[in-house]
C-alpha cells in the first residue's frame, strides 16, 4: 500500500492554480497510477481538509531536441484538481503565494 506523500508528489503553483485558489480549487501533480479515491484519501490526511470533488488528466511529455539529433521528450505526469467543500478550511500552503 501506498504513503500518500507517494501519491501526492508536488503543488502545482501557476498564475491560474493561484486564481482557483479562491473558490478553494488546488492542483497537485500525483503518481501516474493513482486513482481519485486515493488522491482524495491523500489530501484529506495530509492537509486536514475535506474534498467535494477530484478530476484529473494526464499530460503528455513534449518533445524536446538538443542540437539536430536525437529528438528526446520530457516525462508524461498526471495532475490533479482538488475541490475543498465549503465548510473546510483553506490548505495553509497555498495561502503566502498570492
């Protein structure tokens, strides 16, 4: 069995992550082979909080070249948009970035 620190890897902190901040809506990259009941599982024990509402995509790697040969890719990673429910509280670490 997995340790939720191995499925949540890392926040996602872009300008449109901080917006949706808000409306208590965060993005976490996750373990490729996570599903959203263990991503919603993960977030609720590390943070203290309560989720609504999991959706997740998977991005795929862009291809990158160095010079003319050979043409590489950076890695394929899954992200996840966490929904808190109204009555939570906000997660703490998002809260000094904007």
């Amino acid at each position: 069995m997995k340790n939720s620190y191995d499925i949540i890897l890392r926040p996602i902190i872009t300008e449109q992550s901080m917006e949706q901040s808000d409306i208590k809506k965060y993005s976490f990259e996750v373990a490729v082979d996570a599903g959203k009941a263990e991503i919603k599982r993960a977030v609720e024990e590390i943070f203290g909080v309560k989720v609504m509402k999991v959706s997740t995509l998977n991005v795929r790697g862009k291809e990158k070249r160095m010079g003319r040969y050979p043409a590489g890719s950076t890695k394929a990673w899954k992200k996840a948009v966490v929904r808190l429910t109204d009555d939570s509280k906000t997660i703490e670490f998002f809260e000094g970035m904007v």
